[in-house]
C-alpha cells in the first residue's frame, strides 16, 4: 500500500512542483488548497505531467471544524504543509490576517495530528527566520533574530509552536528553511503564477518581459553588497520539491536524529537582484526595462545558505542552475495567456 500524504497548498508554486515529484516517488496525494493565490487548473496540468489526478479538497485551514472532518475522511501516513500567505511587503500592512492565517491553521493541522495519533510533518519554513544573519553563507547554527518581516516572524513562530508539539506529544516534524525558489517544471505545464501584482522577484521579471508591466522596481540600490542591489540564494523549484521527498523519506523510515529538526535548503551561492537580471537577459537573449526604486520594508541585504548539512543528512543537493531556472520561467509565462 502505498503512504497517502497530505499537501497543503498543494496548487501552489512549491506545492505543485512537490505533488508532482510526490506521486513520480510512489506515494498517494490528497490536496488542500483555498484556491486564494492559485487556480483548481493547476490540478489538471500536475495530472498532465503524472498520469495520476491527485486527489483534491477545497479547505480553508482556519476553519477548525473543516479541518477536522478532513482528517474524519482520510487516513493520513505523513503531511507538507505550505499553505500560507507569503508575501514580505504585504504581511507589513496585513499583519493580523498572516498571523489568523499562517499559525492558526497550522495549529489546527497539528492538533489533528496529536488528536490521532498521526506522524511524520514537514514544514515549509524560509531563511527569513535568520534575519540579517551576522556571517554569510548562513549555516543552520546561525541564531534565529527578531524577524525583519511579519511573514518572517510567522516562519519563526511556527517553528517553535511545531518544536513544543514534537516535545509533548509523539510525533517526528522537519522544517525546511529555504531561500528563493524560482523556475518551473521542465514540462512548463506548471509554474509561478501569482494572482495579482507578484511579490516575488521573478514572476515581476517575466511579466515584464512579456510586457505585462510597463517596468520592473529593484528596490533599493544602496545595499553593502558588490552591485548596491540585494543577493539572495535562488534555487529551482524542482530541486526543492525533491528536499521536501528526501525530509519525508527520512521521517518514514525513522533515520531522524531528533523529534524535531530543521535544514537550509538553498544553492550556497547569492546573486544580487541585477545579476539575476542580467542572467535573465542573457539567458533568453532579451533586455529588461527596469528602474532603482526606494527599498522594501521588511527586506534584508543579503542571505545565501550554508548546506553542508542538508545535502549530508538528507542525501540531497541542487542539480539545476539559475540560468536554467530562468529559461525555464520564461518559457512558461509564454504559455500563459
């Protein structure tokens, strides 16, 4: 039989791109998505590219009682839980909405777990827990500081409101502290595509170069770093799908050395916001109109990932390059309508 895992947020960017590598490893899938910042095609393009519809719930994780009668219909061997607002800028002005948001449902989720008796969680967290770390690149001993954003600081908190579970009840939990995920899927039938003006770096980038936006804001050019612009560890979302498989197979077959622990999960290489766009111009031979703009609230000046422990432990390590990447972005907001 195989293991029937839970992804929440599994129509998202990272959720998508995991289902996908979930059931290419064998395992059964059943979905949870609002459906606030994606689209119910994403189901349809992730069975494109396995042959198997995963199975799907529409759920608002706040609402405790859906929740529970999620879990009175399934039988659950394991749960990746993404589902969360996750915006920088827009948690500075939302802050008690991410907070409803992010820790609630994460709270609910694992009191099921406890409730049940279920095992085996992997948690979506981000390097935004380390702040402005004081060396770079940033190893998993790094302390966490007081977050720069609200979205961070739901990161940190969820952290420990899944370390306190982990000690008083029995169940094993990872968290992923990852940086900068980009790209799409080889096939380009799934990709990012946020519902409204991006957040992110990249999908700003090729709606830009798909003339969907008049110009692209780099926030800020007056960083300590080489170019003045802001570096971060851009990894592909398919090597990060596949972490997510590696920290479940490590919590199936019980090679966890604690209750609770938690990896970097990056390249180990940064690159400043006008490096990526001169990668992605060079990468798909195009020119970008863009303009320096003041910086962001809640944004840091740089964070690379340090993951020696990652690729020991979890016996992962990044495979595609940030061209690729980029090439692979492109080619699927081409196929957007």
């Amino acid at each position: 039989m195989a293991k029937q895992i839970l992804v929440t947020g599994g129509l998202g960017f990272i959720g998508s791109h995991t289902v996908v590598e979930l059931q290419n490893a064998g395992f059964d899938v059943v979905v949870i998505d609002d459906l606030s910042n994606t689209t119910i095609k994403v189901l349809d393009q992730i069975t494109e590219i396995t042959g198997t519809k995963p199975v799907f719930e529409q759920i608002d994780l706040r609402i405790k009682a859906d929740v529970k009668a999620f879990f009175d219909k399934y039988q659950i061997d394991g749960i990746i839980h993404f589902a969360a607002f996750k915006a920088v800028g827009e948690s500075m002005h939302k802050p008690l909405d991410y907070y409803e948001n992010n820790l609630g449902s994460l709270v609910y989720l694992l009191q099921e777990m406890r409730d049940r008796k279920l095992d085996n969680f992997i948690f979506s967290s981000s390097c935004t827990v380390y702040g402005q770390a004081d060396e770079l690149p940033i190893t998993e001993k790094a302390p966490v500081k007081k977050a720069e954003s609200v979205y961070g600081n739901t990161k940190q908190i969820g952290e420990e409101i899944i370390e306190d579970a982990t000690k008083a009840h029995d169940f094993k939990a990872i968290a992923l502290r990852y940086f900068n995920p980009v790209g799409a899927h080889p096939t380009t039938k799934i990709g990012e595509l946020p519902i409204g003006v991006p957040q992110n770096l990249i999908p700003f980038i090729t709606q830009t170069a798909a003339g969907l936006r008049a110009e692209l804001s780099v926030f800020g050019d007056d960083y300590d770093t080489p170019d003045g612009t802001a570096v971060r560890d851009y990894i592909h979302v398919v090597d990060l799908a596949k972490a997510h498989i590696a920290a479940l197979q490590r919590l199936i077959d019980n090679n966890n050395k604690e209750k609770f622990e938690y990896f970097n999960v990056g390249t180990g290489t940064g690159s400043s916001v006008l490096e990526v766009i001169n990668a992605f111009e060079t990468a798909n031979s195009l020119k970008l109109n863009y303009k320096i703009v003041d910086r962001r609230a809640g944004d840091i000046t740089a964070a690379y990932a340090d993951t020696t422990i990652a690729n020991k432990e979890l016996n992962w390590k990044t495979e595609l390059s940030l061209e690729t990447a980029l090439k692979s972005a492109w080619e699927w907001q081409l196929k957007q309508k």
